[in-house]
C-alpha cells in the first residue's frame, strides 16, 4: 500500500537515515550480508537510500522496486552508476526472471502489504537456489504504538506477529538460517533457497 503522507516524509527524516544505516543495515551486515559482486533486487527500495548503503559493497547489478513513482523519483536522483529502479507492486515482480537473483533485500516493507504471503513466494521465485534473502520488519504491536506515537496511519490490519512471518518464509521454501530478533518488536533474518 501507498505511504501515508507523513511517513513518506518521514523516511526521509535523519534520524530514518541513522537507524537504516547504523541498525538495520548493520545487523544485516551481522548476519552475513555479502553483496559484492553479487546481482541483487531490493524490493521496496523507498527513497533508495538502502541503495547507497548497498552500493559500499559493489554489487554487480542492482535493482530496486517501489510501488510509489514518488520513491522511485527520489532513489533516482542518487544517481547511483549501473543502479536501476522500477516502480513495481512486490506481489508481481512481472518482468523479473525466476531465479535471477543472488540476493534479495528487504528493509521493512512486507507490512505494509495485505498479501504479504504473495511477496514472499514471488522472492522465492527470483531468488536463485543457493541465493539469499535478507529481511527485517517490525512486529505488528510496535506498529499499532509507532502509529499511536506518529500517526502515521498505518491500516489497522497491518503487519503480523514475528513468529507468522518466521513460518510464511520457511512455508515458501526460504530456510532461516540467521536471525537476531527482540521479541514482539523487530526481527531482521538471512534465509537461503535451497532449491
Ligand atoms: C516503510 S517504507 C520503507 C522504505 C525503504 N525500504 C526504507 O527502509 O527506507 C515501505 C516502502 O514499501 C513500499 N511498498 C508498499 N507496498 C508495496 C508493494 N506492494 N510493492 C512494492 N513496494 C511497496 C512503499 O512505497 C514504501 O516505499
């Protein structure tokens, strides 16, 4: 689903900047994230500013999906040399060949989506077998707080419990094979196709 209005402007907020870099992405890089040289989508790209933070380590390819053009816009203007992005719903990465990808990526956006499920089956279908999947999102309690907080007006059914999105992923055929979690707030994890 489309962003609110203000937390669209809120993604692009310093302090959104700091927690990517210094928590989200540093965790990921805790579990093994390794994408140099590697051909890499990211899905849900935003801004693109996992982008910039994935460009440190030299990706062979990257490509970054968005449902909202004004994400797309904005990841644009980084500038990013051999970087791509597409404005793309996450349920139907139409025009992505399966099993084309060494690594998928994903910083927080599977709650915002109603079909979730279908998302993660369509990373296990263009993830590679052997490929890996780096994911991380908050879990639904934190977001009916951050929405009491910030009003940023998520849908009231938004998100799922950790341990749901924990058994989707296994259940489509991504084994978990890292995770570093804080209970009923927040998980990032590493799964792998295995085949
Ligand atoms: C909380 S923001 C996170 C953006 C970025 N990953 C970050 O960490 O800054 C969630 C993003 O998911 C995108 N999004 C929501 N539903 C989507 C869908 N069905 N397909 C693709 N992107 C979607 C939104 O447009 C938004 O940019």
């Amino acid at each position: 689903m489309r962003l609110s209005q203000a937390e669209f402007e809120g993604m692009s907020h310093p302090a959104r900047r700091f927690f990517h870099r210094h928590v989200e992405h540093r965790v990921f890089l805790w579990l093994g994230l390794d994408v140099a040289g590697k051909n890499v989508l990211e899905i849900g790209c935003g801004n693109g500013y996992g982008a910039l933070l994935l460009s440190e380590q030299r990706p062979a390819s990257y490509h970054g999906v968005d449902l909202m053009t004004e994400q797309i816009e904005l990841a644009q203007r980084r500038e990013l040399p051999g970087f791509s992005f597409s404005a793309m719903d996450a349920t139907h990465l139409d025009g992505i060949e399966s099993a084309s990808k060494d690594v998928v990526v994903i910083f927080g956006i599977l709650h915002h989506i109603p079909a979730w499920r279908d998302a993660v089956a369509e990373v296990r279908r263009v993830v590679r077998p052997g490929g890996l999947f780096f994911f991380e999102e908050p879990d639904r309690r934190v977001i009916a707080l951050w929405d009491r907080c910030f009003d940023w007006g998520h849908h009231p059914d938004a998100g799922f419990r950790l341990g749901e999105l924990e058994a989707a992923v296994e259940e489509a055929g991504l084994s978990i094979e890292g995770r570093r979690v804080l209970p009923q707030v927040l998980g990032s994890y590493r799964a792998c196709r295995s085949q």
